[in-house]
C-alpha cells in the first residue's frame, strides 16, 4: 500500500527555539544517547582519579557542566565569593548548584521587560557576554548555557538574592522550560546568593535514573572545580572537598612516588609528569574542562616537546627524535585563562581561539624544562626513535636467497645463498677498476665461491649518520641484501648469511685504509658478533711499491716500511728500479694472477674481535671521543706500520698501525703549516708556479695537469683545480693577498666564489708580490720532500711575514680542525719589524680587504664585524653585509622577511663587488641588527695550524703565531747570509783564478798549446789553482778572445765587485737584511679595491648623502672599537625611520686598527744588494 503523499506544510515546517533544541539536542549538548568511552573519572573508593570505562549520556554531563562553569565564573565577577555547593538527590534526581557570590540583579529590564534572572535563565540567547570588545576571562559565550539545563528538565528553579535592592528572587519552569511560574519577589536583607534546583529529564537521556557511572563524572567535575577556581571551598552533599589548589588537584591522579614538575605564573599553571607512551593531559580553560584539548594544550606541549627535541639531539648525534615520540611521553595538566575563548562546538571540548588572542603568553620557564629534561624523557623519546628507525632499517634487510637480482655491478658468486654459501667469499672493492682487477685473479680460482662489488668511494660513518642517510645510502643497503645481513641480528655462525667471509681489497694507499676502517666500522655498528666469528673478515693485501733490479723483486705494502727498507745496505745499492703502485688500477691484469695464485699470501684474516678492539673502533670513528682521538694521534711514533707479514691482524693493531696513517694524512690534508699558512695541495701549486717561473697566463686546468706531473699529486685534479682557485681569489672576504692572479671569472662575493668558471675557461700566474712575499733566493736553502723518485715541493716555505694570519685558514681533519682570521698585512709587518727590534708585538684586530663594515672586540678572543646602512623615510639602505654572509644569500633571506611581513619590498643595485638592497620596511621602528642579521662573529678559539717541528698546535693568539713564526724566519736569514758568503767566496776565487790563468798563459810562464790535457791539469794543481765542479773545465776552456788586456780589466772588475759585495754582506746585520725584504714587499703591496661603478640608482629630486668611496682605498684598515658601541650603525637596538639619520662613517669603508693607513715610503736599500740577489751565478762563461 503506497504512503500518502506528503503536504507542503508537513516538509516544510517551522519550529520555535525550544522546539529546535529538542529536536536537534547534539546541536547545542552533544549526543543524548549513552555512550561508552575510557576516561578519568573519580573513584570514591581509591579516593583518587581513576582512568576507566564508563557509560554516560554526554548531553545530561553538559548541561549540567554549564550550570557548573556558571557558578565558578561568578569567581571572576565577585572576588569575595568563597563557596559553591553541589548537592545530589540520587532518589529524586534532583542537582542544586548555587555559590555565595555577587546575586543576579533583582530588577525589570527595561527593555525587555521581565526580571533579569528570568531573562538570564528563561530566554534563549541572552548573554551578559556579547560584548567581545570586553575582554571576559569566563565559560559562558553564546547566550545558551543555563537555558539548554532548563530545556532539558522536568523541574529548574533558580533562586538568588540581590543585596543592593534587598530583593529575594524564585521562579519554577517545568515541561522543558515551556511553562514557567510566575517569579516570587521577596524583601532580602540577607547575604547574597545565587542557587539552581533542576531535575533533568532523564527519559530524552534514556536514562532511568542517575547511575554509578554518571555519579563518578558528576564527582570528578566537582573536584575539578576545587582545583580551578582557587580560593573558595566546595562542598558536595554538605561535605567539603579536600582540595584547595591545583597542585593539591593533580596529586589526585597520581600515587605519592610521582614526580610532578609544577609551574603557575600569571594566568597560567601547568605541570607536568612522565607520560606513558601516550599523550595525555587534563586541560581547563576557564575553569571549563577541555577534554579534546586546543591550541592552548598545543601552544604549552609544543614547547616541551621543542626543548626534548633539541636536548635529544645533543645527547645522541644523529638520532632523529620526532615530535610525536616526544608528546606520546607526556602527561600534561594545564589550568588557564583565557580572554574571549572560542570552542569548536557549544559543548566546549576544543578550544579553537589562535595563540595570539589569548590575551597573555607564557614561555615555559628554564628551571621547568631543566627539570622535565631529569624526568627521563629524553631516554624514552630517543628509545622509541630508536625502535622505530630500527623497524624501518628492517625494511632493508637481506635474506640467505640463491638468485640476488637488481643491484648494479653486483658479480655474485655461484654458490652464494645456496647449501654452499658458508664457502662463499664477497670481495668489496674500491671502485670499478679495482673490481676489474678482482674479477682477472678469479679467472686462477674461479668464480663459484667468489663474488665481487665495488664501492663507489668511502662508504658512509655510520656510526654518525642520521636515520635518514641511513635509509638512503643505497650502498650499505645492498652491502646488506648481498650479504644477506638482517638489522639487529646475532650472528653465532654465518649459516643464516648469503656468504660465509666478506673480504676487503681497497688501495694500499691512506685513503684505502680509510675504507677498510668505515667497513669495520659498519659491521661494529650494526653487525658486531660478526666480528667475533673466526675468518669471516679479511682483507687482499696488493703491494704500494715494487723494487726491482735485474731478476731480484721486492714488494713493500706500506710507505713506511718501504722508507725502512730504504736505510738498510740493500736498498742503498744501485740499480733498483722503483714502482709506486697508487693504486689498485695500477696492477696489470698478470699480476692479478700471481696475486690470487699465491692467496695465502695476500689473503689477510681479522682476528676475532675483543672490548680493546672495539674501544678502538670507538675512538677512530666517534665524535665523542675527538679529545681522545687527538691523544692518540700525537702519541703516534713516526716509523710505525702494520706488518703485513703476519697472517692474521688484529683490529686494534689495524687501527694503530694503519688506519693512523690516514688521520695524520687527513690533518696534513686540512690543516695548514703556521710558517706559510699552506697545506700540501697549496703548497704543490705555488712550487710548480716557481718551479715554471709563472709570470705569463694559463689556463687553470693546464696548471692543474702541470702541477700533478711535477710535483706528484696523488689526487683528482678537480680538487687541485678549486685549490688553485682559491689561491687566486680576491673578493671581500677571501684572500687578503692572493698569490696567484683571477684572470676570469674566479668567484664574487655574490655567491662566495662558489660562481667561479669552469677551470678550463679561466687562466692564471704568479701575483708579482707572491716572489717579495716567498723570496727566491731562499729556494736553494728549502728542504725538498722526494715523491715518486721526484723531487717535488719543501716541506715548508718560510715568508718573509706568516701568510697564514694574512689570509686565514679553515679546515677540519681527525681530530682537529681550524679557524684561523686574516689580518692586515701592514700589521703584520709593523709587529715584525717590533719583534725585530726586540720589541713584544702588538694585538691585531681581524681585517679583509675590501671590506667596508665595522669590526668589533667583544673581548676573549671574540669580535663582531657588522655591516653598514643608512636610514630612510620607510627605509633602509643596506651598503654592507658581515663577513661571511654572501649577497645571493642575503637576498634570499630578504625574500624570507617579505614572506613573514617584516618588511614590505626591497630592490638591489648590487655589484660583484659592493653591496646595495634598498629594503621598504613595514614598520616606523624596526631592530634593524636583530630583523637584518648585519652581524657575525669571529674567533680566535680554534687557531690550529702545524707548527715549524710538523706538530699539531693551538695558538690562542695572532702573537703566538708571530712568535712561532719569528725564529724559523731568522734562522733562514743566518742560512742564507752564510750560504752567500760562501757562494760569493767562490765566485771570488774563481775570477781571480781565472785573471792569474790569463796572465800567466800571456806571459807564458804557463804552457798550454801542444802539451797533453794530463799534463796542464797536473801543473794546475801543483800551482794550487782552485777546481771548479771537481775540475780545471772553466779554465780551460776559456775562448781565445779571454786572453786579451780588456777581458783581464773585466774579471778584474768583477772580482773587485765580488769583493764589495761579500764586504758588504758580512757587515750587514740579519735583522737589517730582513727589514730590507719587508720594505721592498711594502714597496710593492697593493691593497686597493676595484674602483667599481657606484651601484646606487640615480633619482630625481633630493640627493641622499653618497657613502665615502675613494677610487683607490689603499692599506685602509675596517673600522674597529674595543668593547663599545659607537655611532648609528648597526649596534643600535632600534631604529626610527620617520626621519632621514645618515650617518657617513657607517658608509666609509675607511677604518681604523692599529696601522697608519699611509703608502710606506720605498726603501733606501737596492733590489739588488747581495742579500736580495738570486742564488745563480752572474758570470756569462760559468
């Protein structure tokens, strides 16, 4: 039977607000239909907070909650309020509420005309709260609240007393407040109070009667209130709660051994306990429970969980702790007040109101988050960081499976994952040609048992890598899936593995122990009980040299042991051929073949791994153990290497032996000389340049090639390529003297060099000062290093001042590392010339050149350079950046501020050599240093360098440095002054040779036509002449035209000035030789920068003052000030730009340390006084 069709008036239908109320109660209560959930309720039993499963109907809970969060805000409307009463008629299902605060007016609203408490209570969106100008810190908001109670009740009677008009007011609404009584008007002389009585309709809760469960919600709210509202007492059913405060609140939760971490300042209280492995908190937001928590349980847990988040990160390197595995170990109580607080629902259980409205904020105190870091937190987070990473690093295991496919360059053996696998064999090579090595010594043994893999380069520090490189390096993740290695695994035997033994065959060189270190490593990170298992690692030993001398064959696998054998009567002998094998790519394909035809040789086994071999694992590879590390180092004993004879290594002496060799070549590498400011790759590059004598251009990859034949570079010649770069560049903040020229594009501040053309489309040679600075006619008095059979660069140069001040130095090695500022070159020469006079050098401040900003003493070895600016009606010109900070950089940064609002828009005029953003603030005052990051620091703490003896050292000073440097460079002038003594002596002697030779053929007192060459060489020596080269050759063979009257005035002449010359140099003082090299470099110093266009737009109309930019800035110095603030610069906390301040010493690049800023005056003394001539001989017929 089909239904009747509905009428226009049945679908569209109109329904009072009471009526709405009714019939869409979870619209303005929640759900009335029973519902279970887990919550803190109050257990009358435990006397305590429990956390259990209960049934209630959430609508009957919030309606009587408004009734409840009413009475508290009358706290806040009448401070001399002290009690609220909850009563509870179970039998008669009857609630009271009422407190002794401030009574609702007794009076007719004018407007309205009924009595306020009626309007309050009987009408529908009526609210003492509309006024959000009016900042209220109470529950109600809506206008519904109390209302919604009386909708829902049988039964509400609201009574209250009104002191000021002496008036008592009653009024009963029943029937879901749709019939009201008429309200009775007392006279009161009483004290005020303010009572609600209703009796909830249960039947549209369907309920029956108040329950067990909702009794305990009723309860816990109760006690709630008691710990909130603070200052009052509540009782319930006549009996008072035994709760005063929120401290005393908390403890209900809890047992007595619960450490609580309390803080209450202002409008806020919060403490907080260990939570366990989920986020919990009790939140109140004017005294109104906040179940489902909001922004303000955010705004305070976010902040714990920040602090916990970086304090993990100190506490273990590398362990990335998320925000979620912080919160989940918090529990969190927090009480606040809140202006105008808006929720997402009337019902109240999220706060929705943005941070920045609450009216207060509140930063977690340092003494509250010191005691949360005791609480055990950080060692929960970081454990459950840990658990997790290691799930995931289970996703990349491997498994014992016969057929391995998808991983490149992957020559599996046969057998491998099969019943065979234990004799199976995984070779790890460096690189490919090493693997093509590998794979031609497998042709002798074959390929079933052995598997072959190339390293691309040095596998990663595990040890400390983050989870995310981890999970990324596809390297270890196939080492792993090859290996069949399982993360967290035993290992007892290696049946459960795709090979039985991994074997390790890198380069014999620094570099390859490296890698064989990073292996080890790995396995004792990961996998360290298979470190324990007998011959399951092992590495292929290949000769770093052979000698060879007719059938006779040596191999060597080590430098060290070559050097030793070196110093021993064989290796004394004549005739040996040497070959340095560098690497493994060197071997022919035969000499593969007699590797793996003699494995027992070559083939090396680990010996199981004990807690000393671990503990040295450790101190090779962790970061918590540099200061150790730097122990170990420097009680190293020169000499020392792993004897490859032994057939089985342990670890630790690998560590001690071996793998030391390339820490200590790692600090060479990075770490300079304190006499001239070099490192090895450096100092290769400037003796090629000598050696070539450099003056004309070249191309930077051709000197890159030149410089890896002649001097035995041993790396890639990309990385001497971008060394040779930097030596040449000389933009602000670079070199302060570059030795070698930028003839291209060599890199600009725009991009801190890192926009340098490519090496082969740029050229260089030696800056004419590089020769004034390294004096040629030290070279001959220089200790060569031999290379290869080659004699390559010293091991040191000596400047004539300490390059490494005048350029700076940054680096880091094993162990160490070093920061090292530059200083002016004229400071530099003024304290040497104050040491040379016996005097103690003066302190320096930092200088670059070029650089136009301030630089600041903070004192402790600590200074600021800052950049300079200039103020604007709405904005600011900023004309120089801190040292460090790069232009496309700071760009980028203005690009961030524009994103946060800070400043509005900004053009640039920059240049590739001067800085010029105009910025448009957003802001009249603005803090220009803190908003614009114009400062930076720099500092003397880490000055590191080798010093004279080759030994690591810390200089706390720039006068330390100079005081090192001091003797090595005065001991090289008593060399080179005797070495030209000497030099001079013989030339004089053999001129004088050579005038007496002359004369005496002339006078033939000496016969030299037809007699036998013998015979002359025998009268020469019993005439005593003098041999040259050990023989009469210079004399003898003299041409015809030496014997004439002019060519014997000539010799004469010279030998005259010989003589002068050795005079003069015998006379001269050392420390007058060398204050003559310093004021010829002086001469010949160029600190000017480029005189570029002024980058500042042109504009119309009024002109803003121009900084003070000279074209030629010669030896000027920055501006400096010791431990004080000066001018308007960018020391100044804020800046006003509603008036134009330009200040032109912030815009001058002048400054001011110690140094005069004038042109030194040329040197009286000639380029050409015997102690600055070249070490060759001037005489045409030597």
């Amino acid at each position: 039977m089909s239904q009747k069709p509905k009428t226009v008036e049945e679908i569209y239908q109109k329904k009072t607000p009471i009526e709405h109320v009714l019939l869409r109660p979870d619209t303005y209560i929640g759900s009335v239909q029973p519902e279970t959930r887990t919550m803190y309720v109050w257990c009358a039993e435990k006397m305590k907070m429990v956390r259990k499963e209960v049934t209630y109907t959430p609508g009957l809970y919030k309606i009587f909650d408004e009734i409840l969060v009413n009475a508290a805000d009358n706290k806040t409307r009448d401070k001399r309020m002290k009690e609220i009463r909850i009563d509870v008629d179970i039998k008669n299902s009857t609630i009271s509420v009422s407190n002794d605060g401030q009574g609702i007016p007794v009076v007719i609203h004018a407007k309205e005309n009924v009595y306020v408490p009626e309007l309050i209570f009987g009408h529908l969106l009526t609210s003492s709260n509309y006024d959000d100008a009016e900042k209220k810190m109470t529950g109600g908001r809506n206008g519904y609240g109390a209302k919604l109670c009386n909708i829902f009740s049988t039964k509400f009677v609201i009574e209250t007393a009104d002191k000021k008009n002496k008036k008592k007011f009653r009024q009963v609404y029943t029937n879901n407040m749709l019939k009201k009584e008429e309200p009775e008007i007392e006279p009161f002389t009483g004290e005020e109070y303010t009572k609600v009585t209703f009796q909830p309709d249960l039947a549209k809760f369907s309920m029956k009667r108040i329950d067990d469960d909702f009794m305990s919600l009723i309860m816990k709210r109760v006690y709630d209130l008691a710990g909130t509202v603070g200052d009052i007492s509540v009782y319930f059913n006549g009996e008072k709660i035994p709760v005063s405060n929120f401290r005393e609140y908390i403890k209900l939760f809890f047992d007595n051994d619960v450490e609580i971490v309390y803080e209450s300042k202002g409008r806020w209280e919060i403490a907080y306990v260990l939570g366990d492995e989920q986020f919990q908190h009790v939140s109140f937001v004017n005294r109104i429970s906040t179940p489902r928590g909001g922004t303000h349980v955010n705004y305070i847990a976010d902040q714990i969980v920040s602090a916990v988040v970086e304090q993990a990160k100190k506490v273990e390197k590398g362990l990335v702790v998320r925000p979620i595995q912080v919160k989940a170990n918090i529990f969190l109580f927090l009480n606040c007040l809140i202006e105008n607080p808006a929720f997402d629902s009337q019902t109240k259980e999220t706060l929705t109101l943005k941070q920045s409205s609450f009216g207060s904020k509140h930063t977690l105190g340092s003494k509250f988050i010191s005691e949360i870091m005791k609480s055990g937190i950080v060692e929960k987070s970081a454990y459950a960081a840990r658990a997790k990473q290691t799930q995931q690093l289970k996703k990349t295991d491997g498994h014992k499976t016969s057929k391995l496919r998808g991983i490149p360059k992957l020559d599996d053996a046969n057998n491998a994952g099969t019943r065979y696998a234990a004799q199976c064999t995984l070779i790890l090579t460096e690189g490919d040609s090493a693997k093509s090595l590998a794979v031609s010594g497998l042709s002798v043994i074959g390929r079933d048992n052995y598997g072959v893999f190339p390293l691309r380069g040095k596998l990663l520090n595990v040890r400390e890598a983050t989870h995310k490189q981890l999970m990324e390096n596809m390297e270890i993740n196939n080492i792993k899936k090859i290996m069949g290695l399982q993360h967290g695994k035993e290992y007892a035997t290696t049946e459960s593995l795709r090979y039985g033994h991994l074997m390790i065959m890198t380069d014999q060189d620094h570099d390859g122990s490296h890698i064989k270190g990073l292996i080890i490593n790995m396995l004792d990170h990961f996998f360290p009980s298979l470190l324990k298992i007998k011959g399951f690692l092992q590495e292929f030993i290949t000769p770093i040299v052979r000698a060879t001398k007719g059938s006779m064959s040596r191999d060597f696998f080590t430098i060290p042991e070559f050097e030793s054998w070196c110093e021993t009567s064989e290796g004394r002998e004549n005739g040996w051929k040497i070959k340095y094998y560098k690497g493994l790519g060197t071997s022919t394909a035969k000499d593969a073949k007699d590797y793996f035809s003699n494995l027992d040789f070559h083939i090396k086994e680990f010996i199981p791994m004990d807690s000393t071999d671990r503990d040295k694992i450790e101190l090779a590879f962790s970061k918590k153990r540099i200061e150790s590390r730097k122990v170990w180092l420097k009680e190293f004993v020169p000499g020392t290497y792993l004897d490859n004879r032994v057939q089985a290594i342990s670890i630790k002496n690998f560590i001690d032996r071996e793998l030391i060799h390339f820490s200590l070549a790692d600090n060479i590498r990075s770490i300079p000389n304190v006499i001239d400011g070099m490192k090895p790759g450096q100092r290769k590059i400037i003796y090629c340049c000598f050696k070539r004598q450099l003056k004309s251009e070249i191309k930077v990859a051709q000197l890159a090639g030149y410089v890896s034949e002649h001097s035995a570079y041993h790396h890639g010649e990309q990385s001497l390529c971008s060394t040779i770069v930097n030596l040449a560049q000389d933009y602000v903040g670079s070199n302060n003297i570059p030795l070698l020229q930028p003839i291209g594009q060599f890199g600009t501040r725009l991009q801190g060099g890192k926009d340098a053309a490519s090496p082969r489309y740029i050229f260089t040679a030696l800056q004419p000062i590089t020769r004034y600075i390294f004096r040629e006619q030290d070279d001959h008095l220089l200790n060569y290093l031999k290379d290869d059979n080659l004699m390559v660069e010293p091991d040191m140069y000596i400047p004539i001042i300490p390059m490494v001040l005048v350029n700076g130095s940054e680096g880091i090695g094993t162990g160490w590392s070093t920061c090292i500022p530059s200083y002016n070159p004229i400071d530099i020469v003024d304290n040497v010339k104050r040491m040379i006079k016996g005097l103690e050098p003066e302190d320096m401040m930092p200088w670059y050149k070029g650089f136009a900003g301030e630089c600041e003493d903070l004192g402790g070895g600590k200074y600021r350079t800052t950049g300079t600016f200039e103020l604007e009606t709405g904005k600011i010109n900023i004309l120089e950046l801190p040292i460090g900070t790069w232009t496309q950089n700071y760009k980028d940064f203005l690009e961030t501020l524009i994103e946060s609002g800070d400043i509005k828009d900004f053009r640039e005029y920059n240049t590739d050599t001067k800085v010029y953003f105009e910025v448009i603030v957003s802001k009249q005052k603005v803090n220009v240093p803190k908003v614009f990051k114009l400062s930076s620091q720099i500092s003397t703490a880490n000055m590191v360098a080798f010093n004279s003896k080759g030994v690591l050292q810390k200089y706390t000073s720039p006068s330390e440095i100079l005081k090192e440097f001091y003797p090595v460079r005065r001991d090289l002038y008593v060399r080179r002054k005797d070495f030209l003594l000497k030099k001079l002596n013989v030339e004089m002697t053999i001129l004088e040779n050579k005038v007496r030779f002359i004369k005496e053929v002339v006078a033939d007192t000496l016969k030299i036509v037809k007699r036998k060459s013998a015979d002359i060489v025998k009268e020469l020596t019993e005439k005593e002449y003098t041999k040259k080269d050990n023989s009469y050759d210079y004399l003898l063979t003299m041409s015809i035209a030496s014997l004439t009257v002019e060519r014997i005035d000539k010799l004469e002449n010279e030998s005259t000035t010989k003589r002068n010359e050795y005079n003069t140099l015998k006379n001269i003082s050392i420390e007058d030789m060398w204050i003559s090299d310093l004021d010829e470099f002086l001469k010949h110093l160029d600190l000017s920068v480029k005189n570029d266009d002024n980058p500042r737009p042109k504009r119309k109309g009024r002109k803003i003052k121009q900084p003070v930019i000279s074209k030629e800035i010669k030896n000027q110095p920055q501006k400096s000030s010791k431990n004080k603030k000066e001018k308007v610069s960018v020391l100044d906390s804020d800046s006003d730009f509603s008036h134009t301040t330009v200040d032109d010493s912030m815009t001058s690049p002048s400054h001011t340390s110690k140094s005069k800023g004038s042109k030194p005056k040329n040197s009286s003394k000639s380029e050409t006084m015997p102690w600055n001539r070249t070490l060759l001989s001037t005489d045409e017929d030597d």
